[in-house]
C-alpha cells in the first residue's frame, strides 16, 4: 500500500473518531463559548481550499477543525473543481453524532483568480455559504467573503494569509420552546494557512484567528 492510500485511510479514520468526541450543545454555555462553537459551525460550513498551479481539475479531500482553546472538533468532506483556468467551484458537507445527538452541514461557494491564463495573479476573492444543523441545540447559517494571498515558497509548498468577514445567523433550541432567541453577528478573522504537495495530494494547515478564538484546521486533498 502506498503512502496516498496510507494517509487517505489514516486522515478519513481520524474524522470518524474525532466526531465521537464533537459537541455543539450550547444551552448552558456562557455567552464567550457559545461564540466560539458558532464560529466553529461557520467555519467549517463555509471553509475554502485552493488547488496548486497546474493541477488537475477535480479535487476532493476531508477536514478535521477544532476551536483551540476547547475540546471540540469537527470533520467534514469537500470537494472542488476548476470550471475555468480562474473560476472554482466546491461543496462540502458532513453528518456525524456528538455527545447529544447528531450534526449535519452542507454548504457550497466559488473563487475566483484574477489576471490572465499566462500570468494568474497571486490572490484569490472567494464567497461562501453553508448550514450546520445539530438536532435540538442549534440552527445555523454562514455566509462568508474573504480575500486571500499566496506565494509559492518552493515547488511543493505554498503558503497562504488573508482576512475573511463571516456573517452569522443561528438559532438557539431551547427544551418546550423548539429553536427561538435568533441572533445575527460578524466574525472577521485572520486567516494563515500552509499547503505542502504529496505526489498527487496536497496537505493542509489553516489558522483562523481574531481577539476572542482560534480555528484550526488540517486537511488532505488529493486531485483526480
């Protein structure tokens, strides 16, 4: 077996058992950590990755991201694919149990590459939306634009720092009431990230960061 097939097995079993240890149940969490498993459900409903030049059209891969300061992660699958030399389009999605039931999330978004086929420019705009649903704790929405750099530091890494501004809506369930006391915010974040070439697959690291949480996320992709 090769070293793809070693580190898709190993990072797809990783999700699985980091899911069994998730958890989005925010009715008796004060209002400093209930922001931050917000931000976490926004983040990974409405997460962009970026391809290598002159890679393939076709790309899929996983994610487990986690809040820094607390105990939860969570793993989602995505894809993407090159439309045009400048245009991507991608989707992602998950279903997995937490400690109080189960979670589901789906979103898609595009970016977009300016410049020219002979001489792409080095940053990306990028719009992404996407929904969380955790059964009887939370009903969330995101909506994110973000604008984001890159440059090549060898053949086989790239290195990646933006800001991005997502924009929040969730609904909190409350036992008797169903999903009441909505509440709509913005969470502007600087974004860092690292991508190394593996063969044919790409490793991932992002940081997410602003003055109240820190996200962070570790994905492969591999290209088809």
């Amino acid at each position: 077996m090769n070293i793809n097939r070693i580190s898709i097995i190993v990072h797809f079993s990783s999700c699985i058992i980091f899911s069994q240890w998730s958890s989005f149940q925010i009715e008796n969490m004060n209002n400093a950590n209930s922001y931050k498993i917000n931000g976490l459900a926004a983040l990974i409903s409405s997460s962009q990755y970026y391809p290598f030049e002159n890679e393939k059209n076709f790309h899929f891969g996983s994610s487990i991201s986690g809040e820094i300061s607390t105990t939860r992660y969570a793993p989602h699958t995505f894809a993407f694919v090159k439309l045009t030399w400048n245009l991507i389009l991608r989707g992602r999605m998950s279903g997995f149990s937490t400690e109080k039931g189960a979670a589901q999330l789906f979103g898609w978004g595009m970016s977009l590459n300016p410049g020219s086929a002979e001489s792409p420019a080095n940053w990306m705009v990028s719009f992404d939306s996407g929904f969380f649903r955790a059964h009887y704790q939370m009903n969330l929405s995101a909506l994110k634009f973000s604008i984001d750099r890159f440059f090549l530091f060898d053949d086989k890494t790239k290195f990646i720092y933006g800001l991005s501004m997502n924009s929040i809506n969730n609904s909190k369930y409350i036992n008797g009431m169903g999903f009441s006391t909505r509440a709509a915010y913005q969470i502007n974040q600087i974004n860092i990230g690292t991508m190394r070439r593996i063969k044919d697959m790409i490793l991932s690291v992002n940081l997410s960061t602003n003055n109240k949480s820190n996200y962070l996320s570790f994905s492969i992709l591999k290209s088809i």
